[in-house]
C-alpha cells in the first residue's frame, strides 16, 4: 500500500464509488415521496463515503486528518445502511434481495475501511506522503 500514487489506487475508494452509483440509479425508482425524502438522504451519505476516502487521502500528510475522515467515512457507511433499512422497513421498497445485498455490501465495504484506518495508523512510518 506504500506506493499508492492517487486515492484512485484504494480499493476502499473503488468500491465505495461504485456503490453510490449503483445507489444513485436505484433511488431514481423509488416512489415520488421518497424520491426527495429518504432517496435523496441515501443518495447523500452514499456519496459521502467516497468524498470523505477522497478528501482524508488529500489530508494524508497529516495522520490524524487522514483517520478522521476514514472515520467518518465509515459513519456515513452506518447512515447510508439505516436509510436503506427505513425504506424496506416503511415499505418504500419491497426489492429484498436488492436492499439485502446493498446493506451487505455496505456492512463489508465498513470493515475494509476499518481495517485501513488500522493500517494507516499502524503504518503510518511507511506511508508514502510526497506528492
């Protein structure tokens, strides 16, 4: 992980975008109350995780800001779980094995991130920060 030259390069990042896309196309069917309501609540913190992974690796020359925004990244991970959780359970969406493998994916993409929130602080003598 030492030569990473771009946020690009994190598998964290990779899996987060493609999430919030894939989010994104689903919430566009959701019913007209929600589309703005839970939708757009989804759509935000879904898209957040990657900006956060994208900003922390900007902030990566500074240790603590790095992890800081890892963390929040991993939060916005858990909000976008419960707002998929509010639109199965009020029955906004009744596609369980599209909700199930959403908040799957989410549940593993917030343990990866944990993991390299780990390694950055364990590594951090070996991370590479130059430009």
């Amino acid at each position: 992980m030492a030569s990473m030259k771009s946020y690009r390069d994190l598998d964290i990042y990779i899996e987060s975008k493609q999430l919030a896309i894939e989010v994104h196309k689903i919430t566009l069917s959701l019913p007209k109350f929600e589309l703005f309501e839970e939708g757009s609540q989804l759509r935000r913190s879904s898209k957040a995780v990657t900006s956060l992974i994208v900003e922390g690796y900007g902030r990566r020359k500074y240790k603590a800001d790095f992890i800081k925004y890892l963390i929040y990244a991993i939060a916005e991970c858990d909000e976008s779980i419960v707002h998929l959780d509010f639109l199965f359970e009020t029955g906004s969406t009744n596609d369980e094995p599209t909700y199930t493998q959403l908040k799957k994916r989410y549940e593993v993409l917030s343990r990866k991130i944990n993991k390299f929130t780990q390694w950055v602080g364990d590594n951090w003598n070996k991370f590479d920060t130059t430009d």
